[in-house]
C-alpha cells in the first residue's frame, strides 16, 4: 500500500449540548480530519486533540502543525503492507499520540477498503453487537442533570458516567442513587482530586458505583495504587494510560482495575489492540472512551470496541446526542437495548459525506511530500 498523500481538514462544528468536565466546557468542537491517499483509495480517520490542551497537552494546532511538518512526511512515499506498520514510522516523533493515531488509523480504513474487509475483522473483533453507555457531563444544576439521566435510560443506554469535581460529587451522586438505586453508575473526576481528599473520596464507595476514573493527576499511576488500596470501588485509568507498558505498570501496581482505551491517546489502533492484550491477560476488563467524535471517529471506536476484552459499555452513543447532523452516512444509531449493531460492510460501514464535510471545512491542505530533514 503506497501512500501518496495526506490531506487535513478543520471543521467547526457546534455541539447540541455543552459539555463540561473538571478541566472546562466545551460548546464548539474544531474537528480535525485525516485523509490518507493510497493507490486510488481514500482512508479516513479523525484526530481527537481538543480544543485546548486540557485534557492532554495535545491540541488541534499541536495536532495539525506536527502531522503537517513531521508525521505526513515521514509516510508520504513510503510502502507498507499492514497499516500497523505505520507506527513504527512515526516512533522518533515523541508523544503527539492523538496525531498518530489519525494517521495510523486513516491508514487502516484503507487497508480494510483494500483488503474488501470490516474495520473491525482486521482488528480482530468478534462482537457484532457492542454494549453502550452514555458520559454526561457537569450541568448548570442537578435538576438538569437527573432530567438528562432520564432521557439516557429511557433511550435504552446500559451504564450511566457522569463527570465530577469538588463541588459537583457526593451531593449529586447522592440524588442519583436515590432517584435510580440499580443502575449501572460511574463517575468520571478528570484528575480533580488529589492524595490529600482521601476521605472525601472514601464517601464516594457508598454509592455502589462501577468505577471512578482517573481520580487524581493526568500523568500518575503510583498514587492511583495506593488509593485503590483505601477505597472498595474500582479505579479505572483514562489520561494517565499512553501505552500498553504504562497498562502493564498500573496492573503490575494495582492502580486501576479497570482500564479506558481512548484509540487517540494511546497513539493508533496497533497501540490500542497491545493495550488490550496486557489487560486481557491481566484479566483487567476494559471499555472503550470518547471524545466527543464525530462520526468519523465514532466508527473507530465502534470497531475497537469490538475485541473481545471490551466488556464494559463504553462511551460510544449515538451521532444525535452531539450533533444536528453527522458527517456520516448513516448516522450511528443505538437500540432500544442501549447497543450498536455492528456493520457488516466493506471499512467502517459508515461513508464520510464529502459535500457536508466540505461546506463544514474552515481550512484544508494536501502534504504530498516525502521527509526532507526528518
Ligand atoms: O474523560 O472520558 C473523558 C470527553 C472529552 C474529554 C475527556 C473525556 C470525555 C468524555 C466524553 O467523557 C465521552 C463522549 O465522547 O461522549
Ligand atoms: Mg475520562
């Protein structure tokens, strides 16, 4: 597979809904599309750097600045026979995770389009329905929040996250657990808290919650273990996992028992399956995150989520709970089960629609050369 070109694309779109974590509210996403151009066929994937560097210190003029000058060159002109092989390409670009990845997994939209396969079969999935959860996030008042809740069950979602900091936790998973004391509940902290609120956190195991994510710092595993130690509820890591070595060092400490695999933070799909394997053989069972994609992105995750290890519902709902309309054709939709159905089609399953992207694209360039300094 000869790869020709890479074309990027910026598009803006508002969200329906703001969404709002311990870091700060987002209302307007910068959607940054990959493009790879390989014999004829065009493979697709999104970046999911946000739009500030608050999550990671990614963002999408990291993310489009180093694919531009470093990460497009380095494959332009190159042959590869597996999309997987991409990555080793890239390795002397340190970090820009969220970078790599579109470009490795444009590349493996192509190989499947290639190859006439699913997305998913080439990754190795066996799933052709997958579990779905919804991740909601910090709102203007409780009363908003529970009414949102209610909208998810009744559509048919089958766990429930919600996003907390100080301020906006014990309280509001209190009214939570009175209001709907069976369901499936976890709550995400995005790193707001810290060793010291330790017994405010131990408040949190009264809830019977499936799991609190990423409690602590964004790059921490070792305090991660010693409050897992403190508390009963499951920790699962989100922002401190880049990689399948840091999955391996947090089983290995016991910070986590549980794991989110976010395709873009760990660098691509190749990375992501590696994540996997660790956990499975660890027996540590894991999901698959968002980050509030379009339904490009969507289409990745649906795939990912796929392999056999992802036995938790993940937060991959359905095109309608962001966006007026998807860049996709069909939309994602979701059961009145709270699942997926997996396409059987050639790819993803799900086509970019070009003319929609194009009058949503505020800029666009085409790399068509090889690394000359790199
Ligand atoms: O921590 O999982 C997170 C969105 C942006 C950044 C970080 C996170 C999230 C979500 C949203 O929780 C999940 C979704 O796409 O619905
Ligand atoms: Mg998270």
């Amino acid at each position: 597979m000869k790869i020709e070109a890479v074309t990027l694309r910026e598009l803006h779109m508002p969200l329906k809904h703001f969404f709002e974590t311990s870091f700060g509210r987002t209302e307007n996403r910068r959607v940054l599309l990959i493009t790879a151009h390989c014999e004829g066929l065009e493979g697709w994937a999104e970046c999911v750097a946000g739009e500030g560097p608050f999550f990671s210190s990614e963002w999408v003029e990291t993310a489009w600045a180093t694919t531009r000058e470093f990460l497009a060159p380095l494959l332009i002109g190159q042959n590869i026979e597996w999309a997987k092989d991409s990555a080793a390409l890239m390795a002397r670009v340190r970090g820009h995770n969220m970078a790599k990845a579109a470009l490795e997994n444009a590349l493996w939209d192509a190989e499947a389009k290639a190859k006439g396969q699913p997305l998913w079969k080439l990754l190795g999935g066996t799933r052709s329905e997958i579990d779905c959860g919804v991740s909601i996030g910090i709102q203007n008042s409780h009363e908003q929040l529970l009414e949102k809740i209610e909208t998810e069950l009744v559509a048919g979602y089958q766990r429930i996250k919600v996003k907390v900091k100080p301020g906006w936790d014990v309280d509001v998973l209190g009214k939570i657990r009175n209001r709907w004391p069976q369901i499936l509940l976890s709550c995400d902290a995005n790193s707001a808290y810290r060793p010291s609120d330790l017994d405010h956190l131990k408040k949190f195991d009264e809830f019977g919650l499936l799991m609190i994510e990423q409690p602590l710092w964004h790059d921490d595993i070792l305090y991660h273990a010693k409050l897992q130690r403190e508390l009963k509820t499951a920790l699962c890591l989100d922002e401190s996992v880049h990689h399948a070595r840091d999955a391996a060092t947090a089983i290995e400490l016991g910070a986590c028992r549980i794991i989110n695999i976010k395709v873009g933070r760990v660098g691509g799909f190749s990375e992501a399956v590696a994540v996997h394997e660790v956990c499975e053989r660890n027996k540590i069972p894991v999901w698959c995150g968002g980050m509030l994609e379009t339904g490009i992105g969507r289409a990745h995750n649906i795939a990912l989520s796929t392999l056999p290890n992802f036995q938790l519902p993940g937060d991959v709902s359905a095109s309608q709970r962001y966006w007026e309309e998807d860049i996709v054709e069909p939309e994602i939709e979701v059961t009145k089960r709270g699942t997926i159905l997996v396409s059987k089609a050639v790819g993803t399953g799900y086509a970019p629609r070009k003319d929609l992207i194009n009058k949503l694209t505020i800029r666009k360039e085409v790399v068509r050369n090889r690394a000359a300094t790199v």
